[in-house]
C-alpha cells in the first residue's frame, strides 16, 4: 500500500487523466482476460472508468457479453472503435467473478467493480453480511476499505461510517458505488495509520483487514507480514474505538493468534458450504479473561451451524472411543479448524473411533450434528479386491482421516474418482486398525 494524504473530498469528478488515445486498439491479453498493461496499472481502468461511468452502450455491451471469454472480446475489440474496450473487458472479467460472489452487486450495472486482483480478497456477501450481524452501535471506521464490500454491509447497522483507503482509485470507485447504492459513507483517503497516528477519529467500532500482499506482490498470511501489521497497532487501535475486529487468513494459527494480542475476547472462525473463508479477530481494551472460539458454517443452501467454546474446556474433556457403529459423522470444516475434537464427543455424545481420528460414531442419529452424518453400509479391510466388489463402477467419493496415504494417491492406486452419493472413508480406527467405512448420506 502506499502513503497518501488524508483527503476528506475525494470527487469521482476530479480523477485526473482520460482514455489514452490507443486505448480502442486490441491488444495481447493476459490470465483470465485482462489485458497485461491493466493488470499492471489498474488505475488506468479507474481513471477511465470514472471519467466516462460507462456509457449506456458500454453497459449493453457488457450485459451482452457477460458471460463470454474476456480474452475473446479484448482479441476482436477492433470492430468496436467507439467503446472502451480495455475498461469493457475489465469490466465483464470482474462481473464474472463477482456473479457468485457478490451477487446483488453483480446485478447492478450502475457500479463499478475493480479488477481482479481486488476482488480476491474482498469479502463475499454472505460473509460480509455475517460481519454485520455482531454490530451494534452509532459509528464504525473501516481502515483498509478496499472494494468497500464490508464497509457497506457493516454501514447498513451504524449512523455513521467511515471509508478509509490509500489507494486514490479506489476511493473514487467506491464513492461512486456508495452513492448509486444509497449508502451514507464518507471516504478517507488516506492509510490507516495516519488516521491512528494523528487520533483522527474516535469510533463505537474500527473493522481493519490487513493486505495480505507484501510489497512484492506476494501472498502472505501472518499479521505480522501484513500491512498494516495489527499487532503493533493494537494500543493505538483500542485507543480509538471501543471494539476492534479484524478479518484475518483462514490459515493463521488461532491458538497462537489470541497469543498475540492482550485484549482477545473472540474468534470466530466462518465457512461457507463448508470451506473456510474467514477468521474474525474481536477486541476490547476492557477485556480481560479466556477468549471465546465460535465455529459457524454458514450457508444459503442450508440451515447454519455453530458451536462455541472456550480451549481451556477442550483441554479438560474426556471422550469415549468405540469401533465404528450404526452412523458416522464428520466434523463441519470450521470445526475441524477450531480444534473442538474432545468436546464433539461430549457435548453430542457421540465416540470417537480412535484418539487421532477426528470421527464420530453412535448407534442413533444425531439430526443436530454439525458437519456430515453418515449411515454405515460396511466397515472392510481396505485392499483393493475389497472395493472393487463394492463399488463397481468406481466412482465414490473418497474421504481419508489419520490415514498413511492421502486422498488422492487412494484413487490412483484403486481406480476411484468422486461422485456418487456415497462415501469410502479410508481410517484408522482403535479397535481393528486401518479400514475402509463405506457410508451413504443419512
């Protein structure tokens, strides 16, 4: 990120250069499009984009072609001298993305959506709306606003917000989406810590996602290697705000991360349809005490599950182990990522199949379970005669826990691919050892 300013007026009007004069020339594209010079100097789109906010024949252009190959479009961008072809293909690549991701945002074609490479770590808008259902007050500052996802989401539960982003293009982008949305939010450009270094504003709540680039545009996940580092933050942050919380990689260490700051009160850990996406780090100067570790799957498909708790109760839990029963059930993801291994077996009563093996087992069905819940059809040794006599065609899908091969060297050498409704799950168990568990979905 680099240094700016704090500017409290940033225009969309005033972005200061226009098209190019060979800006309608086709030009070699790159990954997923977009032309090479956009992808290194994405302030050329915005300063475009901006200026023109996309013609109405711009836009029929991009509802036209929205669900065609943006590198096809760029490569016969010569038969459409009057259209900003360049931004035109930005355009439809990052709609493309966003279909999934944002959709609301995705159907309105009066906002500008930024490249790519600013999506990728913009909230979806499940989570961004999960993140606003745990606030509750009259202001609230985002100090890295980025797409501007979550500030807008968040905004809808506050009086008063604040956009706060070094990135001057993006300001623009984002005050224009704010307005075509109807969202009261001011725009800061400026750095986050600017604002803390000159105790700019005094806030109910401060969101801050640290860029999880480095300045060689490498990923990196550690808060430590972000920017800005919230750890070395954290005073300053709770000194203007009375609630921090921070959207983290899903790959962070959470034990270690509490570690880190002296004023944790939570972690949540948020999957989507079961796949992490999201650690939310929650601080308060107040605090003082063991942080609460929450475990939700959300989803739109389904109904959500959480489960909350704290790692000194984990620490002290028994469970019982037992050989593979009636049903079979595997912890959700956001589970198996907050460590909760010994409570699943109090807290549903459920056992164990081996003290390394993070599945469950009962003779009744759990209908609250959180995660899959599975009926045993067979428990076999796992050679490979064995499964050939059981799937026939080969095609099941394949689960490996606490196992000496991995999933997909198991389908290599016994001729498997994932389908299907049911599941070969390759174990070790206490009472006979490695096995196969052949289940269907209850």
């Amino acid at each position: 990120m680099r240094s700016a300013h704090a500017n409290d007026n940033v225009d969309i009007f005033d972005v200061r250069t226009a098209v190019t004069a060979d800006s309608h020339l086709p030009v070699t594209v790159g990954a997923d499009g977009y032309p090479p010079a956009l992808e290194q100097e994405t302030h050329l789109y915005f300063k475009i984009g901006m200026k023109n906010k996309f013609s109405e024949e711009s836009i029929d252009f991009i509802k036209d072609h929205i669900n065609d190959d943006p590198a096809e479009i760029m490569l016969q961008s010569r038969k459409f001298p009057e259209l900003p072809m360049r931004d035109i293909v930005v355009q439809i690549a990052s709609r493309q993305k966003a279909k999934n991701k944002l959709p609301e945002w995705f159907g309105n074609y009066d906002l500008i959506l930024p490249p790519k490479q600013n999506l990728e770590q913009a909230s979806s808008e499940i989570t961004a709306k999960f993140k606003a259902r745990f606030v509750e007050g009259d202001s609230l500052i985002d100090l890295t606003g980025g797409t501007g996802v979550d500030t807008f989401y968040l905004s809808q539960k506050m009086r008063s917000t604040v956009y706060v982003e070094p990135n001057e293009e993006l300001c623009a982008v984002s005050k224009h989406n704010f307005e075509v949305l109807g969202a009261n939010i001011k725009v800061q450009n400026s750095t986050a810590e600017d604002i803390l270094n000159h105790n700019l504003v005094q806030s109910d709540w401060i969101f801050i996602d640290p860029s999880r680039r480095d300045d060689a545009e490498n990923r990196v996940y550690a808060l430590e290697d972000c920017e800005p580092n919230v750890i070395e933050l954290e005073e300053q942050l709770l000194n203007s705000a009375k609630n921090v919380f921070i959207k983290a990689s899903p790959m962070l260490d959470i034990k270690k991360t509490i570690q880190q700051f002296s004023s944790c009160y939570k972690v949540q850990i948020v999957t989507v349809d079961n796949e992490v996406k999201e650690l939310l780090i929650y601080l308060n100067k107040e605090f003082s005490g063991e942080a609460d570790i929450e475990a939700w799957n959300i989803s739109e498909k389904r109904e959500e599950e959480q489960f909350s708790f704290k790692y000194s109760t984990e620490e002290t839990s028994d469970f019982d182990i037992e050989g593979p029963q009636k049903y079979l059930y595997e912890p959700n993801a956001a589970l198996m990522k907050a460590g909760a291994y010994k409570l699943i077996g109090s807290k549903f009563d459920v056992k164990k199949v081996h003290p390394n093996t993070h599945l469950y087992t009962s003779d009744d069905l759990l209908e609250n379970f959180p995660g899959k819940k599975l009926l045993i059809k067979e428990v076999f040794s796992p050679a490979k005669k064995e499964i050939k006599k059981r799937i026939k065609n080969g095609t099941v899908n394949v689960i490996v826990r606490n196992y000496p091969m991995g999933a997909n060297e198991i389908k290599k050498k016994f001729g498997l691919k994932d389908g299907g409704d049911d599941f070969l799950i390759f174990c070790e168990t206490e009472s006979v050892g490695l096995r196969a568990i052949w289940c269907e979905r209850v």
